[in-house]
C-alpha cells in the first residue's frame, strides 16, 4: 500500500497559507500528515495548471512564448504545503494530474473544452516533463503523474480536456512515455483517471503495446459505475497497479451516518479489496462555502473545512473515514485475506511490513449493534459494534488486541 490521503489543490493550499495563522497551519498539517502525531495521510495528488478547485485560470505556458515554463503560480501555496507534508510524512507520495493542456495546444485555443492538438502532442509531453523537473528543482519529487484528469468529460466553466484511447495510446505511446524514458525521470505514468463505469477506456487504450509498455498504473475515480470494476480491469493487466485518484464527499449527503457507512465501504474496503494501493479523496480542505472553486462542484466538500475569517478547522466525516485507515495502515503494508460474516459486518485487513502489525477495519452497516468474533491464526476475540459503526483493530502477535 502506498496508502491513503486527499488532493492538495489550489483552493486547499491557498486556504492553508493564506487564511490560517502560523500556530493554526502548522497545528492542521501535524495533525494531517504526522505518523506520530497525527492521522499520517500518506499520498497526496496535486493539479498540473488550474482545476475546478482554483481561483484562477491558469498555465504554465505563456501562449506568447512556448518555450517558457513558469511555476510561479504554485510557488506561495500549493509549493509550501506540500513540502511540509513531506516534512511531516517522508513517505508520502505525489501524484499530478493535468486538467488541460495550455489553451494555445489545444482545438479550443481555451483551457475550457477542446481536445489536444496532434501537432502539439510533444510540446504538452515536454510540458509535463517539466512539471515534473520543475517541481522537483523545488524538493518536491513527482511519484506519478496521470495523463489526464476525466479524459472522457469536457467541463463548460473550468479546465478541461477531451482525448479517447486512442488519442492517450498515441500521447504516451509516441510522446510521453519515450520522452520520460530518454530523460530518466523516475516517474510513473497512470492511465485513465475517470469513472469505473467505462472499464473499456482503459481497456483499450492498453490494448496499443506501444502505450501499454510505458503505463504503471490506472488510475479510478468514484462518480459513476461500481468498484468491482478495478478488478475486471486488473484481471486483464495484472502487472498494471490500481489507484482511486478522486472521490468527494459533498453536502448531497449531508448525514454523517450515511456518509461514515458508504465511504468505508466503498473507498477503504471496496476499493483496496479491489486491487488499490492508494486512496485519495477530492480536496484536503476547502471552505464554509465549499471554496474557493471557478465552476463545476458548488457544493463538494473537503476533508476538513477552513473558516475564511478565523482559520478554524472543523473535521469533516472524511477525515475519520481516511482515520480509520491512514493512522493504523502504514505505508508498505500489505493487504490480507479476510472474511465477512453473514450478519451484515465488511472488513479489509493489513499486515504492516515495517513491524509486522495487523490492521483490521470493520464497518457495521446494519442498523443493529453486532456481536462478532475475530478469529487470526490461534487467537480468538469478541467484540459488538454498533449499528453503522466503524471500528479499526489493530494487534501483534506479541501483543494485546487494541
């Protein structure tokens, strides 16, 4: 497992280092990022230009200028928040995912709408390459990058890019995955980063050899479809990994209860019971009006939410969804065998590799306490949980069940 987190995006960053005090920012990423003294967010996933979740329009690419790359607009925010997570957590590991190539590549001539021009496809390669060296330059190590956010969804008021399989297969095939390879940048390429309900995207673009070989990964989001997919997908390339790049809590569910009961089992166990080596919620933070943001999601919500006006934090049901495994599931760990009972209990468990401790998560979606027994090797306990309950219990062999 490379572990569990949310996205840094710049309405997060901005939040952080603009609308806190020092004592609160420093207070909020410990308690984010920390492994001793915090929750211990392992991965984090960063925008490459602007998003939904920025408050401007953006590249990194002057249309007057093609050579010119310029990371200005992420050196006050997003560059200081991630490098003290890493401060906080060295094993933390950093996806980016475009959400448009510069609008001057593209058949829009917009970063709104439109598709990558063929003319272009080495100039937006040579572009992520230097994202990655850029960001790098910076302290900040570029673990993985996606080769478009929702490629299969053009937005009409925020950042956006159309490109099917067989556009991605050609992109990474004949652009990207040589040009990273040429320049030996240790960075892995995640395919799709959509929904689970259109498998044959990914499936197709990794049916072109030349493209397959330069793909890690593929990348899931939690919009549409079910999560059961992700095996379909790793049945077919098994030596691809399996990632859930995005999902977001928002205020369309506004119950606790039923928030707690669908995120456990659909992201913490659904998704790692389906192959995922990571898990990373939408936006880490934003604010009382579901902010700052240019369009798309009014109402999404983050995992924590920051008072524009006093920098109080409020903890939102994501972060004790993310809790439950990111504070006992270190990173390395592996995923093990385990049953659920017929009396409505799910559960996934880990081995943690760097001491050896089992990390069980149970949720109850019943809505009726349960009793039940936990059975690992020769030691037996009971236990009740409580209707719509999680609960995470961890044990050593050499030790007490806490």
């Amino acid at each position: 497992m490379a572990g569990f987190g949310a996205s840094i995006t710049d309405s997060t960053a901005w939040l952080i280092q603009r609308r806190m005090t020092a004592r609160q920012r420093a207070t909020l990423l410990r308690d984010l990022f920390s492994r001793t003294d915090g929750i211990g967010l392992s991965v984090t996933r960063l925008t490459i230009g602007a998003s939904d979740f920025s408050r401007t329009h953006y590249s990194y690419s002057a249309p007057d200028d093609a050579t010119l790359f310029d990371l200005r607009a992420v050196r006050r925010d997003v560059l200081p928040t991630v490098l003290a997570a890493r401060r906080l957590n060295p094993g933390l590991t950093v996806i980016a995912s475009p959400w448009s190539a510069p609008a001057w590549m593209k058949t829009s001539q917009s970063l709104v709408t439109g598709s990558l021009l063929p003319a272009h496809y080495e100039a937006f390669a040579q572009y992520l390459r230097d994202y990655v060296v850029g960001m790098g330059s910076k302290g900040v190590r570029i673990d993985a990058l996606t080769i478009q956010n929702e490629p299969h969804f053009e937005p009409a008021n925020y950042p956006g890019m159309r490109m099917t399989p067989r556009e991605r297969a050609a992109f990474v095939g004949r652009h990207l995955g040589p040009l990273l390879e040429h320049d030996k940048l240790d960075v892995e390429i995640l395919e799709w980063d959509h929904n689970w309900n259109e498998p044959d995207s990914p499936l197709a673009m990794l049916a072109d050899p030349v493209a397959a070989r330069y793909v890690d990964g593929i990348a899931w989001h939690c919009y549409g479809g079910d999560v059961s997919v992700q095996s379909q997908v790793h049945a077919a390339f098994p030596e691809k990994s399996t990632w859930m790049t995005e999902c977001s809590g928002g205020e369309w569910d506004a119950q606790w209860g039923s928030s707690l009961a669908w995120m456990t089992r659909t992201l913490i166990i659904g998704a790692t019971r389906n192959w995922a080596r990571g898990v990373v919620l939408w936006n880490l933070a934003l604010d009382e009006k579901s902010g700052p943001h240019l369009g798309g999601c009014g109402d999404c919500r983050g995992v924590v939410t920051i008072n524009q006006r006093t920098g109080q934090v409020t903890r939102n049901v994501e972060y004790y969804v993310l809790a439950h495994a990111s504070r006992f599931v270190h990173v390395d760990a592996r995923r093990i065998g385990s049953d659920s009972s017929p009396g409505g209990l799910e559960s996934v468990a880990f081995r943690n590799e760097d001491d050896g401790s089992i990390a069980l998560i149970v949720l109850n979606g019943r809505d009726t306490p349960q009793d039940f027994a936990v059975q690992a090797g020769a030691r037996v306990f009971d236990m009740r949980l409580s209707a719509g309950a999680v609960a995470t219990v961890t044990w050593r062999d050499d030790t007490s069940v806490e």
